[in-house]
C-alpha cells in the first residue's frame, strides 16, 4: 500500500474520480498509517462498526487527534453552541433526536415531510421558471441555479423561517458552506472572520425567532422544538439552537451534492435520463442508487473506540480515531455485484450513503423526496441537456464532495 | 437414472405438494419457483383464504388501524399453483407418496412440504369457550370477532396469558381506552420468553398503562349468563372479576393431528426435522421426500448445542420455508442447513420489543445498554461463560451487533465497555427464568431436547 493514500484521498487532484483510490485501499480493510485514524473502506465492516455499541460519536472519547488532518475542516466547531445531537452518544443522543423528531417524523408527526410535497415541488418549479427567464441556454450553472438555493430554502420552509427573512438566510449559509470549502487563495483569517461573523448572526437571529416562535407557536418545527411539551419535556433554547444549526448544516450541502451528482452521474448516463423524462416514478430508485453510486457524504471520520476491537482480524486500540469510508463501501464487490456502474434497477441496494445505525440520516425522508422531485422535473423541463464540462469543477471538501459548477447546455426549457 | 436427470426431471414435470397456506407455504412455494420449479405445484390450506399475514392482527388491527382481511401477504412473484383452500389435509400415506383431504379426495406428490403451523390454544373447558364473548387470536377470522367486541365499548376486558400476544392485546385494549384486567399464572408477563429481570419491566408497563395485571394467578372458571354470553371469571384466589369479554391466550398447539399413524416424527411439539428440514420419521430416520418449515418445525441448531427448537417467528418462517424450497430441488451437495439466527419482535404499550438468539437459554442477563426505568435498554443473555441472545426494548438499532456476538460465541459477561452503560449493567443479574418444566404462556421458542423423537409425551387428538 503506498504510504500516502490517505493524503492522495484527501488531495484535491483525485476529487473528480475518488474510487480507483478507495478500491486500492480495500486491499487492506483496515488500514492504519503511523499515528493517523484507522481507515475502515469494505461495506461489512463498515456496517458492523455503524451499529457497534463500543463505538463513539463524541470527540471528547478520543484519546489522539493530532493525526486527523480533517479535524479543522470539520462544520459546526462553535464553542458556544452545546454539541448538537450528531456528535453526542446516546442517551443524550437518543433524547435529542426523539425530542427533534416529534415535530418530524412518525408515530408523532407522521404527516410532516408529505405534506411539504407540494410546496417543494413549487419551490423547484419556481427555480427552473427563473431559468427558462433569466438565463442563457448555452450555459446554465445547475449548481448556482438550482441545486444550491433549493434545500436552504426548504430548510427556511421546515423551520418555519419567515419569507421576507430567506434571503439573509441564504447569506449566512453561503457564507459557512464557504467554510466547509476553503478557496486556496483567500486568507485564512479574513475567512474565519467572515466565518465567525456569519456563525454568530445566525445564532443570533435564530434566537431571537425562537423566543418569538415561544410566543407565538406557528406550527412549524422550530415552534414545536421550543415549545414542545412530549415524555422528554422540552427542550433548552440552547438546544433548539444546536439542534436548528444541526437541521441547516447537516440538510444542506449534502442535499445540494445528491442533486448535482445526480444531474452530473444522468448527464453521464443518458438513457436513464430519458428513461427518467418519461418515467418521472424511476425518481426513486434512482435517488436509491446514486446515494450508493456518487453518496455526498464520503466518509465518516469522527468515530472513536471505548475498547480494544477486532475488525477483520485487526486490533483497533481504545481511543483510536476511525474513519468510516462509506463510499468505498457502496463500491465494495463483495456487497454490490458490478459496483462501478450505475444501475438504477439494482435489486438489494441497501447503501451507506445515508449512514446506519442510531445516527443515520435524521432528515433521510426529505432529502428523498428533495432530490426526487428536483431529478424528475430537471429531467422533464430540461432540453437536450448537454454537460459543458466533464469532469465539472469541484469543491475541496473530500468528506461533503460535489461540485462547485455543474454548466450544461440546453436546447430550450419546457414549460411547468 | 442418475440422481442429476431424475432432479432434472422433478423440476421439469415433478408434483409438489404443500400443506399450510400461510407464510411458510407461500414463501417456499415463491422460491421453488424462483429455483425454477416448472412442474405442478398444489397450495392446500384450511383456512378459506389465500395467505395473510398474522402479526398485524394483535397489533393494528385490534387498534381498527387497518382490517382484518386487509392483511394479505405481499405476493413476490406468481407462483402459479393450484390452490385447494378450506379443506384441510386429513392424512398422510408415506408409502404411496399421498395426501388425504378431508373430503375424501388424495394428492400425490413427488416432495411434500409441510407447514401447519400451530393454532391457539383453545380454553380448556370446551363449554366456557362456547360462551359468546371468548375470544382467542390466531386467525383471521378471529382477529376480525375480536375487533368488532372492542369496538362495542366493552365495560372489562380480561386477557388470560401474558405472553407476547396477549400483553399486544391487553396494550391495544389501553389504546382503546378500555378496562383491562391480565391474568397471569406466572410471576410477570414475558417472563416464559424474557426471564423475570425483563418481565418485571413488562410488568411496569402493563400497570403504569393502567392494566389491572394481576400475575401468579390463574383463572379457574368462566362464568355465563342466562343467554350464553360471559359474564365473570373465577380466580385461582378465591376473587370473581366481571368482564363483557375475555381472550384466551395461552399459547399455541402444533397442528400435527393429522398426521397421526401416518409413521412421521410429529407430535405435539411439532414434526422433527434436520438442518436441511427433512423430516424424520418415528424412527428417527430422515425421509428424503418430506419437508417441514415455519412454526410446526422442530429443527436442530448448531449455534445452540444442536438442540431441536421450535421457534414460533415470523422471520423463521421465513427463513426456513426458502431453505426447505432451495433443498427440495438441490443434489445432496447444494443442500444447505437453516441456520438462522433466532430473532422476534413485538409491539406493545408504545414500545418495540425485539429479540435475537434463544434468551431462554441464558441463566444470567446484563443490562449493557441504557436503564430499564426509562424503558429503553438492552439485555444480553449468558449461558455457561458465552452470549446466548439479547433483548431489546426500544433499542433495536443495535441488534445486529449482539446477533454477531451470539453468532461468534462472543464471551459473557461483555467485558468491554459501551456506549449508554449504567450502573445497573456494570454486572450480571439472575436471568430469573421460570422451570422449564412448568409451562408458561408462549413462549415463542421451545427447546425440546437432542431427540427427533417425540415420546417424552403421549400423544393426544384433539378434543373435538
Ligand atoms: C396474533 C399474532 C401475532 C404475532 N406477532 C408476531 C410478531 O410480532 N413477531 C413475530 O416474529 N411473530 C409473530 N407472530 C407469529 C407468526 O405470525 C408466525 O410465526 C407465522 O405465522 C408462522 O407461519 P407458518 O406459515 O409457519 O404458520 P401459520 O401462519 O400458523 O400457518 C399454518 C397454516 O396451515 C393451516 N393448516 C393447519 N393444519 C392444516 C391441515 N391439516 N391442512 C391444511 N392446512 C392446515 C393453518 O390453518 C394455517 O393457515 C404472531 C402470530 C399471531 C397469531
Ligand atoms: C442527500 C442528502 C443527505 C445525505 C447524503 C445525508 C447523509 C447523512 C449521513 C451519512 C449521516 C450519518 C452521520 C453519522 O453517522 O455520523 C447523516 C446524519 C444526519 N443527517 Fe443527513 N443527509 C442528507 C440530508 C439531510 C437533511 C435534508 C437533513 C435535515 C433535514 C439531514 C439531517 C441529518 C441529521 C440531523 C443527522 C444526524 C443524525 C444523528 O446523529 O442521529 N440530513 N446524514
């Protein structure tokens, strides 16, 4: 194995086409380089590790940190917020997500996500409008246009964000999505400033609409997290603050990849994208199969060990880091016949794309539902779509990995 | 012939026969197809419908969330069979490869599978079960009675057996906003299944719910009035309790009475078969031709001592019927063992209840995992130094890491530590299991021994 695989992962050369370098180190399920994190890339391991009770998603367990080169670029590192739920063990995790998911998700909110169809499907509707508009058929940035707006503005739906306040809104996460990918030429400082100045106007302003929403109850999630009064009691503003930061940052950037990739992975493969234009329902098992083929979120590298453990006859000391490849496991041939192509008819796709285990994907039904509504209608609206650039351009980001552009070409736009 | 033509030759234009219409039966007859079974392939069923599916029928459908004959099984393929349904299967003559129906007619096959089932055990006084107002819940038929007595506003329920099934009913009566009493012979409810350290938790439940769960007690007489309807039981204590509607749940009796003299291994705790789920005869000697799968099979696992055990699961019917579907058209060498894990869930009282391995092997539990009081824990089982199984309740996201410590043999107690580890499960405790010799209600697995002979037991007919 060469020495510096993981470094080669995380250098922005190999960003377009990642999985030739994860296939590599499959050779070796659990790799472990000098004082860095144990690297796990085959599916079974990783899928044993996610429901393993000996290990840990709170940093405070890791003993080593020092060798964990995306340890800076990780989101969310505000001292004054308290941990949000994802970094948290249970039972505070398990009392978080309950409490956060009352409002969301069944047996208490059954109806929440479904009854936001229509509104997502006017919102995506609304986007392309504004294309067939303004833009300029010989090229179009699907990412700037479409994919980048669409889930902050559901994520300002779902919390019940004002309209008249979106467009602040969208500042903020533009700025802290910039974070999560540091442009090489800026200056370091200036960013964090910038960083900073966003992290702490959004706290503000989401505090200041959690004692009104305590007020007056709208309805919407962060009402019902201020005030919501189940088993768990309620919870903290400083809770409702971590855990709205959560929704927002957890629901966004990795919304914005699954759709690009998508666009980018039908552009490649044409046939689904007309087999997608007369078939809008194959929206589906398509999202399915992407966030195997192209998932938005590579890898896990938070993880730690409370004991020694054995994984694939390695023994993995106490306090050791783990990174949990979920994209070499979603390639793994021992798990996916013919893992490399795309096939959205597989039969047993049981991905990792949205992780396993207590932390998977919290908000999994609505990035579904966002990213089949945003492929169905693309796929239908679009004309003779035709990918300007290939490989498009990406973000440095090697953990939440897409591109920054995505410029196609079009015949025309149809109509809604 | 060589043994290659003539399986050739089965799966061209062979006859397959299967008796039980349900899970199982659907199952194995989806995979033979599947394996490409061409021949003729005939469902014989009792029950007048095509196969539903029974967990929902103590859960939504007591709850009028969803109907009782809306609960068909999920079609995965057509299975193009002939289906001879309301009619049960009468006898079985090994010699001349036949089954009789009742009617009177015969089917003769070339491999048999048989997946009976089991059905409720009926009270034991066959006038009090003839009052109107007395219940069991097996079937469709009576899932739907059931539904539509709760449904009239009853002024007492009273559960007799807090098995799985009937804590489930008990839990949908609460739902409903019904009085309810449970009568348990034991010492808490789940404790046949779970030991007493869980069932004192299930015992919470029931009460903090608002049961009147009255346990180490049994129901001696049901009473009626003058028009035949059930107004009161008797109590093992001496006490008269009121009740407008009572439902026996005392577990389940294999349906193996047709086969009696037929010269197969079956008896009341079920037809022994071997890993592959050929069935033996009352010889113990393996029939090449005669397959069992589902909650009539008694079958031995290596995880667990080669014991046979009986495993009343959903998941184990399932798993069975495909391994007996891929043996009954596979040589001798593709033929492979079922050896699936054990494993059971079950709703109740807002909370979700699963379990994996044989926790009634275990003589010692540890709570690894979160607090009993707040209902949300894991228990793992030990049996002599090693993890036997492991109970979950609202916790069953980390199931599959204890179904490997069993499949590995893994040690106990855990000696590593874990996310979520309290005080209460820093060491082992008493797993606090009834005798084994004492029947409790359901169970849900039953070891029975190294035998494929049944005659610890005599057999007896049913009654009517
Ligand atoms: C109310 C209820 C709730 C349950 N909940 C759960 C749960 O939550 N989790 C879980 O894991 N399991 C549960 N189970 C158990 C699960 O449903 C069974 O394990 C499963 O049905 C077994 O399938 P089977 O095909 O082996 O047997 P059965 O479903 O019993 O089917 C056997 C069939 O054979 C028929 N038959 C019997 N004798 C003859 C004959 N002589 N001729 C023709 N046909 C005959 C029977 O009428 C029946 O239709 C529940 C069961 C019930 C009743
Ligand atoms: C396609 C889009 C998405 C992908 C690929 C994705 C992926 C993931 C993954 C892999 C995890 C597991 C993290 C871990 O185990 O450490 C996760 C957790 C989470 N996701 Fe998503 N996600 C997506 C969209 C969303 C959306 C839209 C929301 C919010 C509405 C959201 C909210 C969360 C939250 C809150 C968690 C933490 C869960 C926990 O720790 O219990 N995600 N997501």
């Amino acid at each position: 194995m060469t020495q510096g695989i993981l470094r080669q992962i995380l250098d922005y050369s190999s960003r377009a086409n990642p999985y030739p370098l994860y296939q590599e180190l499959r050779a070796t399920p659990v790799f472990h380089d000098g004082d860095g994190p144990y690297v796990i890339s085959t599916y079974h391991e990783i899928k044993g590790l996610l429901h393993d009770p000996r290990i840990s998603s709170d940093s405070r367990n890791l003993t080593a940190t020092a060798g964990d080169p995306l340890n800076q670029a990780e989101e969310g590192g505000s001292d004054v917020l308290p941990p949000s739920f994802l970094k948290l063990d249970p039972p505070d995790h398990d009392r978080l997500r309950r409490m956060t998911n009352r409002p969301f998700g069944p047996p208490h909110s059954p109806r929440r996500v479904e009854q936001m169809r229509g509104e997502l499907g006017g919102i995506v509707t609304g986007l392309i409008d504004t294309i067939a508009a303004k833009g300029d058929p010989a090229r179009i940035d699907l990412v700037e246009e479409f994919s980048y707006p669409f889930p902050v503005t559901v994520i300002c739906r779902l919390l019940g964000v004002p309209p008249e306040d979106e467009a602040r809104f969208h500042v903020w996460a533009d700025t802290l999505a910039a974070s999560l990918d540091p442009d090489p030429d800026a200056d370091p400082a200036e960013r964090a400033k910038k960083t900073e100045g966003a992290r702490m106007e959004l706290g503000m302003y989401l505090a200041g609409l959690i004692e009104e929403r305590r007020k007056n109850p709208t309805g919407d999630m962060l009402s019902e997290l201020a005030t919501g009064q189940g088993p768990d009691g309620t919870m903290s503003t400083m809770e409702v603050l971590s855990t709205a930061a959560l929704l927002l940052i957890a629901g966004h950037e990795t919304t914005v990849n699954l759709i690009t990739n998508g666009m980018l992975t039908l552009l490649r493969n044409p046939e689904h994208l007309e087999r997608l234009r007369s078939e809008p329902n194959l929206a589906v098992p398509m999202v399915e199969e992407l966030l195997r083929f192209e998932p938005p979120v590579q890898l896990l590298p938070q993880r730690s060990t409370l004991a020694d453990i054995e994984v694939a006859g390695v023994t993995i000391p106490k306090g050791s880091s783990l990174w949990l490849i979920l994209a070499s496991g979603n390639r793994d041939p021992k798990r996916f016949e013919d893992p490399d192509r795309f096939d959205p008819d597989r039969p047993d796709v049981q991905h990792l794309g949205l992780g396993s285990g207590i932390h998977s994907c919290f908000g999994a039904p609505l990035a579904r539902l966002e990213a089949a509504l945003a492929l169905s209608e693309l796929a239908r609206r679009l004309e003779n779509p035709r990918l300007l650039e290939d490989p498009p351009p990406y973000r440095q980001n090697a953990v939440l990995r897409g591109p920054r552009h995505l410029p196609v070409a079009v015949d025309g736009i149809r109509a809604a | 012939m060589n043994s290659d033509g003539a399986l050739e030759r089965l799966k061209r234009e062979g006859r397959i026969v299967v008796v039980g219409a349900s899970l199982a039966g659907l199952r194995a007859a989806e995979k033979m197809r599947e394996k490409g079974f061409a021949g003729e392939l005939t469902m014989i069923g009792d029950e007048p419908h095509e196969p539903y599916d029974r967990p929902p029928l103590s859960k939504q459908v007591l709850l009028g969330m969803a109907t009782a004959d809306g609960t068909a099984l999920p079609r995965r393929r057509d299975i193009d069979a002939k289906w001879r349904l309301g009619v049960p299967a009468a006898g079985l003559d090994m010699a001349a490869s036949r089954v009789r129906m009742a009617d009177g007619d015969e089917v003769e096959y070339d491999r048999l599978l048989i997946a009976t089932g089991v059905r409720a055990r009926p009270w034991p006084n066959p006038e009090e079960a003839a009052l109107d107002g007395v219940f069991v819940l097996r079937t469709r038929g009576d899932a739907a009675a059931l539904e539509r007595a709760l449904a009239a506003g009853p002024g007492r329920v009273l559960v007799i057996g807090a098995g799985f099934t009937g804590s489930e009913i008990a839990s949908a009566c609460r739902e409903r906003g019904l009085a309810v009493t449970v009568a348990e012979r034991a010492d808490a409810p789940l404790v046949g299944a779970l030991g007493g350290v869980v069932g004192a938790v299930a015992a919470d439940m029931h009460r903090e719910n608002g049961v009147d769960l009255r346990t180490g007690i049994m129901v001696t007489a049901l009473e009626g009035d003058s028009s035949g309807r059930v107004r009161a039981a008797h109590l093992s204590d001496g006490t008269t309790l009121e009740a407008e509607v009572v439902v026996v749940s005392l577990g389940a009796q294999r349906n193996t009475e047709w086969l009696a003299g037929s010269g197969l291994g079956a008896g009341p705790r079920g037809i022994a078969c071997d890993a592959g789920c050929r069935a033996f005869d009352i010889m113990g000697i393996v029939t090449d031709d005669i397959y069992v799968a589902g909650d009539v099979a008694r079958s031995p696992h290596a995880l667990f001592g080669y014991q046979f055990l009986s495993l009343e699961h959903w998941g184990n019917a399932v798993a069975q019927a495909e391994t007996a579907a891929h043996n009954m058209l596979s040589t001798s060498a593709e033929r492979r063992p079922h050896l699936w894990v054990p494993a059971f869930w079950s709703s109740q009282f807002g909370v979700n209840i699963k379990s994996v391995g044989v926790p009634s092997m275990g003589t010692e539990i540890m709570i690894t995992q979160g607090s009993r009081a707040e209902r949300r824990f894991v228990g793992v089982y030990g049996y002599q130094g090693r993890v036997i199984g492991a109970v979950t309740f609202d916790q069953c996201r980390w199931l599959d890491f204890y179904e490997q410590q069993i499949e590995q043999t893994a040690p106990f107690p855990p000696p590593y530590p874990t996310v979520d580890r309290r005080p209460e499960g820093e060491r082992p405790l008493p797993a606090d299991f009834p005798d084994p010799s004492v029947p409790t209600h359901g169970p849900t697995i039953t070891l029975s021994g190294h035998s494929p002979a049944d005659r610890r037991m005599t057999f007896t007919p049913a009654h009517n």
